[in-house]
C-alpha cells in the first residue's frame, strides 16, 4: 500500500507513465483483436438471417423490416467481459510497474544524491542544486526531502548573493576581487537567474529581448525580467560605464516610472529585473479602441510627471513609445525601459538578428543619427499624443518611408482625423516642431502648459 | 497497517463501485434507492457547507424536497411542474423560519441547493430509463425504419457512457496533470487544475468513448461518442470548478468525509452532476434526430 504514495511525485508519475509504455501497447493491441476476433467468429457462429418484408406474399416497397443481427445481439452480451479481462490485466500489470517504479526512483535518487555531493566539491553549485532537486523530486523519505531542501535553499543564496551585479557593487564586494568574479560568472554553469527567479511565463518579445513574469524566490514577489542580449564582462570600461548607468537608473523612483530592482548577468545575458505592472501596454490599449479625451488628458499628465521626474534627474527616456508604457489596472500609467536604450545602445557589441521597432516615435535628430536631448523625449511624448488623441499613428508606411517623414514631412493636423480642442492640437504641433528649438523645452513647460487648459476645460 | 490517503482511496473504490455497477444496471427501485440515497447525502452536505458559511438553510423541506424531485424523475413522465410546487413549498416553509435576516441567504443558498444537487441528479434516473422511454414513445412507429437498436439495455449504455468518460477523463487528468502540469486553469478557484491536465482528461475521454464504441459498436456511432466524450470531459471540468467554487466560499476542503478517503459524496458526483444532464439532452436529442428522419 505504501506504493501508492509515489503517486503524488510529478517526476515519479512521469517515470511511471514513462515505463508502462507496454501496457499500452498491450491494451491497443488485445483491444482490437478482442473487437475483431470476436466480430469475426461471431458472425461465423450466427450468420445474418435473410427475410423479404411480405404481405400474402406481395413485397412491401417502402417498408423495411430490420432485423438485429443474432450476432450483435451476442457481441453485446460476451465482449464486456473479454474487455474487462484485458483491462484487468492491463491494470493489474501497472499496478506491478508501480511497485518497481519506486525501487528505480529511490536509486535514481540516491545516484542524483551522490552527484550533488560530488559537484558540490568541485564548486559547481549550480550543478549541485540541479541534481538535489532531481534527488528531492525522486525520494520517497520526507526527512531525507526535508533535509535536501533546506539545502537547496542554502545553496541558492550563496549562488544568488554572488551573482547580483548591482548588490554586489554597491556593497563594495566587487571591488575587492573584480577579476576573479567575472571570470567566475563567464565560465562556470552557475544559473543565478533560475536559483533567485522562477520564470512563469513570456510577457512578450520586444526588439531588446524577452520579457518574462517571474517570481522572486527570496523576496516571494512577481517581477519582470527583461533579457539583453549583451556582453559587459569583456570590456572593463564599458562595464564601468554600464553600472555608472545601471546606478542612475536604480535611484529613478516614481509612481509613473518602472522601478528597476537588479541587473543580474548570467552567461551574456544581462537580466534586468523591473517591477512588474499587470496590466496592459499603451499600444494594445490605442489599438483596442479610441480613448475619450478625459482619459487621454490623464494618461498624458501621468507620463508626463514621469518623465518630468527623470528629466530633474538628468535620464532620458530616448525610446519612448506606446510598446514601452504600461497602463495598470487602475489607470495608473507606468514608464518602461528608461535609459535602457542608452544602457544597451552605448555597447561595443552589435546585437546580431535585432531589428529595431518601428521608427515612428522617433525624433528627426535620432532618425539622422544625431544624439538624443530631453527635447526628443518631448518630440516622441507628441508622438503618442498624436497617436493618443486620433486613435491613429501620424505617419503610415514603411520604416524607411517614416524615417524620411519623420525628417522631413509635418503629419496632417489632428483635428483633420477627429474632433479634438484647438489647444490640443497646438500643444502636440508645437511638440512635433523638426526644429528642437521650436519644440518645448522642458517637460514642465508642456506639463504647465496641458495643465492651463485642462483648467479652464 | 497504516493506511495512507490514496490507499483508503481504493478500499472505498473497491466496495463501492460494484454497488454502483450493480445498481446502474439493475436499474429500477434499487437506482432509485442510490439516487435518493446520494441526493440526501449531498444536501446534507450541501446544508453543512452553508452553515459553516453563516446561512441559515431550510433543512427539512429541502431534504423533503430533494426526496420529490428524485421519486417524481422516476415515477412521472414529464416533472417539470413538480420542481415550481417544490419551489413554492421551500418558500413556503421558510416562513416558520425565526431569522427574517436568512430570508434570501437560507431561502435562496436550499433552492438552489436542492436544483443543484437533487434536481440535476435526477437525470441519472432519465439515462437508465432512456431506452424503455424511447421504445414507448415510438411503439406507434410499429417497425423501426432505421438500423437503429433500441431496447432495455440503451438506458444501460446511456447511463455508463457519461459516468465512464466522466471517470476515466478525470483519472487521465489527474495523472497528466500531476507528471507535466504547469500552466493553471483557474489559480482563484482550484489552484490544482492545469491546462495539461485538461488536455490529458480530453484525451482520456476520447480513449474511452473509443473502447466504448468497440464494446458495444451499434448503440451510439463512434463520431457521436467522440463528440460527447469531449462535451462531457469539459462539463466535468467545469462541474468540478463550480463545486470548488462553492467550497472555497465557504472555506472547507472537502465537503464532508462519508467516504473515506474521498471526501464527501458532493466531491465525487460535482463532475457528474455537470455530465449527466449533458448525456441526457445529447442522447435525446440523437435518437429523436434519428426516428424522425
């Protein structure tokens, strides 16, 4: 009877299910032969009988009269019993299976055990973790189990603790043993990113890398974790440079702002942990349907004080687009990815197979290759108001085709597409001036601006 | 001999399933006796769960009227009448109640208790009656003008069909669920349901309407079985979410411990009590379809 618990081990049931590939075989097999074969001899037995419909010997000619097969009539009363001695087998032979199942899953456990304790000596402590895990999902002995945990966790702190760029730095660990570290982190298996966070499912793909919902294991809280394709550990003033960045960007602190909690590295992958906003981005919200302008005016103000606060910090946004905003639940809306784009962008690697996304929030000057200001944060925030207001993008067509618009064409006038307040329209037009000296000049001027009129709205 | 979860598990199976058997096929008064029987076990259940939730039901009319819902399924033709005098009679005896605060809580929380697990238990009843149902409906029909076979034993098929696949599929997906589970169907309700587990159940089911169709080849067409195992495995499904549901409002895990190792009656019947008014109208609707073609 005690066999039976295994039946509460995912890994062990799958093992299980694994091994009775035989039964299987044997139920398919003596299914149909039973189907068959009975069929068959059946209907050698009782051979179908053969009545003409007659009335004082004339032919009906609609009515038909049909008769059951005698055959059927047997089929029915014998082949439950056929089957139930087959599935009997059938149960009785997993039921065996089970009890050696568990014989093989204590030696898997135990061999797993020894290979734990083996790469725990050699320093491999990813390794280690991994076959205590297979030892734990194997064994059948709670104190064992137990005991395997505790040390797991044990085990994932120490990996994760030393894995933690950021922490790492700002304890001043880092410096003490830069280069031992890093070679550390290269080379070895060590997975700090799966000991610290369970991945629980793909947000989305953006033209940086994957984002995922995860959950902290330590802190028992979901965050994001965005992937960055990037090397920082070859280039020791790059690397400088990046956690001068990373440190700026971990200080930006506003309801309207993403909190960054980490940058994790993990085998050329940068991992950066953001908090997670369950809701939806702007541009699945824009495409939905078109908002009302009170709702329009919010969301704007509401990136606006975000960036606002960013911009007193001295960080630009550079990428800002629908995709990078998120809106809560509770209309609360929330900045993505700020200073990312200079983080990533300011690599010596080139990111191979990325393309960027469409071009259509872009000031001229980045789109001539210049470099970006608080005012072309300004020139992609009338973007999307544009975009906001109108319920459709300001330029259609290829990227190469609003690239060149983006330089040189002024959109059409909003109130063109839908009834919008002159004030409004003004307000996106000077933002979208080409010429950046036109275009406001500090956030808090539009803010003040948009604020005015809301006023006296 | 210390006997774990999963052991009491299958002694319970092991004596209460040839009852089952036994009564499924018999049919007649002894089905009618389980039905009753299961039908008051779970109202008592059900009772209990509200009470444990702070509502006041009302008791002895909604067990007297669980009773006439399951006698008048087995004695009456077309009952529908039955369940609006059972409606008025527990309004009706919920002004004896003292407690006019339990008026729409307790009133309410025992008709939809007794609909729930009475009225739709009745169908039970209807499945195992179906085949002498059909025969007197159409005995006007004289000869049959289609192949196909209607006698006693189609109530046996109908009844076993939905309780088989109902088994079956939640067996598959117990175990699929258990070895590659991942994705939750409904992490508010019943955190332990998964999408893989789903996928499996559906599978299962679709292996059992097939071993259903090799048993007995000219009661139902094998598309048909292949269409309602599906249905079923899904109203399963959905059956059990609903009872999950019930129990997480009133906070208890299983609803009571008659069987040991099960929990209560209501945990074993939430799949079916989904499953068999599904099989009915499928059934009905299949074999009307083919005598008025």
């Amino acid at each position: 009877m005690n066999s039976l618990r295994i039946l509460k081990k995912p890994a062990i049931i799958k093992l299980w299910l694994r091994r009775s590939l035989p039964v299987y075989l044997f139920v398919i097999v003596s299914f149909v032969t039973i189907k068959y074969g009975l069929t068959a001899y059946l209907k050698h037995k009782h051979p179908p009988i053969v009545k003409d419909d007659t009335v004082f010997g004339v032919r009906l000619p609609f009515a038909k009269r049909v008769y059951r097969e005698r055959w059927l009539t047997a089929y029915d009363k014998w082949s439950p019993y056929f089957f139930l001695v087959a599935t009997g087998i059938a149960g009785l032979w997993m039921f065996a299976l089970l009890k050696s199942t568990s014989d093989v899953a204590h030696d898997l456990s135990m061999a797993a055990l020894e290979k734990s304790d083996k790469a725990e000596t050699s320093g491999d402590l990813s390794q280690a973790i991994y076959n205590l895990k297979v030892a734990t999902s194997f064994s059948m002995d709670d104190a064992l189990i137990d005991s395997m945990n505790q040390k797991i966790e044990k085990l994932k702190f120490s990996l994760s603790s030393r894995s933690s760029l950021l922490s790492k730095t700002l304890t001043g660990q880092d410096r003490t043993e830069p280069e031992k570290t890093v070679v550390k982190q290269a080379t070895d298996s060590t997975d700090p990113i799966a000991s610290r966070y369970k991945k629980i499912k793909k947000l989305g793909q953006g033209a940086m890398g994957i984002v995922w919902l995860a959950e902290d294991r330590v802190l028992e809280r979901q965050v994001a974790i965005k992937e960055l394709p990037i090397h920082i550990a070859e280039d020791a003033g790059f690397k400088e440079r990046f956690l001068r960045e990373a440190k700026l960007l971990a200080r930006l602190t506003h309801p309207n702002i993403v909190q960054l909690y980490d940058i994790v590295e993990d085998r050329d992958v940068l991992h950066y942990t953001m908090e997670y906003v369950e809701g939806q981005s702007m541009d699945q919200i824009v495409k939905a349907s078109k908002l009302p302008l009170d709702t329009v005016l919010d969301y704007a103000m509401q990136i606006l004080k975000g960036m606002d606060y960013a911009h007193g910090m001295k960080i630009i946004h550079r990428d800002l687009k629908p995709m990078n905003i998120m809106i809560r639940k509770d209309n609360i809306v929330k900045i993505a990815d700020f200073g990312l784009a200079k983080l990533v962008g300011s690599s010596s690697v080139t990111m191979a197979g990325t393309v960027m996304g469409s071009p259509l929030y872009m000031s001229p000057e980045q789109a001539m290759g210049e470099e970006a200001d608080e005012r072309s944060d300004i020139y992609s925030f009338s973007m999307i108001l544009y975009e906001l207001a109108t319920g459709t993008p300001a330029f259609t067509g290829t990227p190469k085709d609003v690239i060149t618009k983006q330089i040189q064409v002024m959109p059409e006038r909003p109130s063109s597409r839908a009834s919008i307040p002159d004030w409004l329209e003004a307000v996106i037009l000077k933002g979208l001036s080409k010429n950046k000296e036109q275009r406001y000049q500090t956030i808090s001027a539009m803010l003040a601006d948009i604020k005015n009129h809301k006023l006296q709205v | 001999m210390r006997f774990g979860e999963l052991s009491k598990r299958l002694l319970t199976a092991v004596i209460g399933v040839p009852i089952l058997i036994f009564a499924l096929i018999t049919g007649g008064y002894v089905l009618l006796t389980l039905v009753a029987f299961v039908a008051v076990i779970g109202l008592w259940e059900f009772f209990h769960v509200m009470e444990l939730r702070g509502y006041k039901p009302v008791k002895t009319a909604g067990y007297l009227s669980g009773l006439v819902i399951v006698f008048s399924a087995y004695f009456l033709q077309n009952y529908f009448l039955v369940l609006f005098v059972v409606l008025l009679f527990i309004l009706f005896m919920g002004l004896f109640e003292k407690d006019n605060k339990a008026a729409l809580s307790g009133t309410g929380g025992t008709i939809f208790g007794v609909f729930y697990i009475a009225g739709l238990l009745t169908f039970a009843i209807k499945l195992r009656n179906l085949g002498t149902f059909l025969m007197t409906q159409y005995r006007s029909l004289g000869p049959f003008l289609t192949t196909q076979h209607i006698d006693d034993r189609t109530g046996i098929y109908a009844i076993f069909f939905p309780i088989a696949v109902i088994f079956i599929s939640d067996t598959g997906a117990y175990f699929i669920g258990k070895a590659y589970g991942k994705r939750r169907v409904a992490p508010a309700i019943s955190p332990k349901k998964s999408w893989e587990g789903v996928g499996g159940g559906i599978a299962a089911s679709l292996i059992a309407a097939f071993v259903i169709w090799m048993i007995a080849p000219d009661r139902f067409p094998l598309k048909q079985a292949v269409i309602l195992s599906v249905l079923l495995s899904i109203a399963g499904l959905a059956g059990d979410l609903v009872e999950s549901r019930i129990k997480r409002d009133a906070e208890v895990k299983d609803s009571g411990t008659i069987f040991p190792g099960h929990g209560g009656v209501m945990d074993r019947i939430d799949a079916l009590l989904f499953g068999l008014p599904i099989a009915y109208i499928y059934f009905l609707m299949y074999f009307k379809f083919i005598f008025s073609r």
